[in-house]
C-alpha cells in the first residue's frame, strides 16, 4: 500500500528539470595543469591507461582531454564504486560504452577488502598489453600503468587495493573523499610481482569546461568537484529529481517524512526537524526583535547529499 501512494504521488511530480539560468563555476586549478602536462610528457613509458570513473556516472563527465593518450595505449575503463551504483541496465550500460569505443570495462569496489574483480584487473591488463605493440617498451619485462581519471573516483583506493590483493601490503597513496587528495603525479608504485608492474598515481584532471549544468550536478553530486561551484541548494534539488524519477523513495523513510515529495523546501524542512538542525534568527516585530529558531535548510541539504554519497539512500544510477 505504501507503494502504491508513493507511486501515486510521483505521477504528478516533475518530468524535467529546470536550470535557469544556472552555471558551473570555473576550477581548473594549477594541480591539473600541471599534472596533465607531467602525464603526457610520462606517456612514452607507459604500457597501458586505466581510466577510473565513478559507476554512478558512467557517461558523465569523463575528461576529453584523456582522448589523445587513450588513442594511443591500450585502455581500460574501470568504473569503480559499484557498492552506490544501481547495475540493473548494467548489459545496456556496457552496450553504449562499446558504441562510444570502449572495448574493456571493469566494475569494482575498490573500499571492499576482497573484490574478485580487483583479481581481473592484472590478467586483463597482461593480455591487452601482449596483444599491441610496445615501442620502445618491447625489451622491458616489467609493465607501467598509469592510471587516470576526474577528481574522488577512486584511483588512490585501486592502487592500494591491487597492492593488498598481489602483494598483501598496504597502501602506498593517500586516499580522501574530497576532490584533489592526490596533487602531482608520484613516483612508481608496485602493485605486483608476477609480472612486475607498476602504477602512476595522477592527479584528478577535470575538462577547463564542463560540458552542461548537469554534468556539473551530477559531478559534484558524487564528490567529483566542490559542492560550492555548483551550489548546495540546487544539489539537493537535483538530488531529489532524481531519486524520484528513479523511484528511489527510501529518503522518505529514512527521513520520517510521510510520503515522497518534489517540493525541496518541504523535504529539507522535514530533515531539519528530523535531525534537530535548526538556527536562531532575529525577527523585528511591533513589540521589538525576538529570537526565534527555523530549520537550518543548508545543515539539512548537506546532510541529504551526504547520505546519498554514502550509499544511504540506496544503490543510485544518475545517468
């Protein structure tokens, strides 16, 4: 029954999203311009791309700037985060990326501790490798990845889950869950020794111009570029859309609101009484100012992108 109102509700919700007349800040900081020209000048030494993007996401925001390199090495596509992920179109997903030219997809978890796709990544790599020439690289018995990827999708995370998982070591590249952990490309990591090979971490590079405001949501969305460039008050929003074109509803349990709303002022107020965030404001009446207290609406839409960060609102495919 419960269903069945929700659905009922969210016939009459919107079908489209409008974006004014909205834009996404400029932030392509001097890191990623300098990482980029360090990564291409590296390129010679490189047996092989894995590009790492966020699973949410899949057509998203991966960087044009990267097509050059991925032309010219063999390239594999490692959409990672698959915990978040909703993978029930995962055969159609695969279908579109083949059309576009991506001809080997990895999903992972790279958080997991024991990941069986995290084991493919080497006997995938090994045998694309095998099967192109390597230039100058053809006496080395030893092979260099280098892995790239936009900003917080998990390129840290993938080498030090490869050195757990083929040298039983820990990690050797910081990992955070804000965009720009990694500002400059390091020096070679291990991360197996049958065969030997080696990783280059990179900096997160994003395009000088995302492509749309929705890309731009979306991005910042998963964490991918600081939620100030797009604004927290339309990320909910978005969010929210989202979640109920998808007929994602668990943020209504979650948040004891009742039933699923597209009013995101309503749904934010309901989060803010839910989680006791409010704040005092000065109020001039006839008799003098009073204060008095009203949800806290950026504490409450903070929280919402959260949880669907962390997985909270369930297994979510933006895209």
């Amino acid at each position: 029954m419960k269903l069945y109102h929700a659905l009922r509700n969210a016939a009459s919700f919107r079908t489209f999203f409008d974006f004014g007349e909205r834009d996404v800040a400029h932030w392509f900081p001097g890191h990623m311009a300098k990482g980029l020209k360090q990564m291409k000048a590296t390129m010679k030494n490189v047996d092989c791309i894995i590009e790492i993007h966020d699973a949410r996401i899949p057509f998203s925001g991966r960087n044009p700037l990267f097509q050059e390199s991925l032309d010219v090495r063999p390239h594999l596509l490692v959409l990672n985060k698959v915990d978040l992920a909703d993978l029930s179109t995962k055969q159609r997903m695969v279908k579109e990326l083949e059309r576009s030219g991506v001809k080997n997809i990895l999903f992972t978890d790279s958080l997991k501790q024991r990941d069986d796709n995290i084991k493919k990544l080497v006997p995938m790599v090994t045998e694309m490798i095998n099967n192109k020439p390597r230039f100058n690289r053809e006496e080395s018995t030893s092979y260099c990845l280098m892995v790239i990827g936009v900003p917080n999708v998990g390129k840290s995370s993938l080498i030090n889950a490869l050195r757990r998982t083929y040298l039983k070591k820990g990690r050797a590249s910081r990992v955070g869950g804000e965009p720009g952990i990694t500002k400059a490309v390091l020096t070679r990591i291990q991360v197996c020794d049958r065969p030997i090979m080696h990783l280059l971490d990179t900096p997160g590079v994003l395009p000088p111009k995302i492509e749309s405001v929705e890309t731009g949501l979306k991005l910042a969305l998963c964490g991918t570029i600081l939620d100030h460039l797009v604004g927290e008050d339309v990320m909910a929003d978005y969010l929210l859309y989202s979640l109920n074109r998808l007929q994602k509803f668990s943020y209504v349990e979650r948040y004891g609101l009742g039933d699923p709303s597209d009013n995101i002022e309503h749904v934010l107020k309901g989060i803010a009484v839910k989680l006791g965030k409010t704040q005092r404001v000065k109020a001039i009446t006839g008799i003098g100012n009073i204060t008095i207290r009203i949800p806290n609406y950026t504490a409450a839409a903070y929280d919402f992108i959260r949880a669907f960060r962390k997985g909270e609102l369930g297994q979510v495919l933006l895209d």
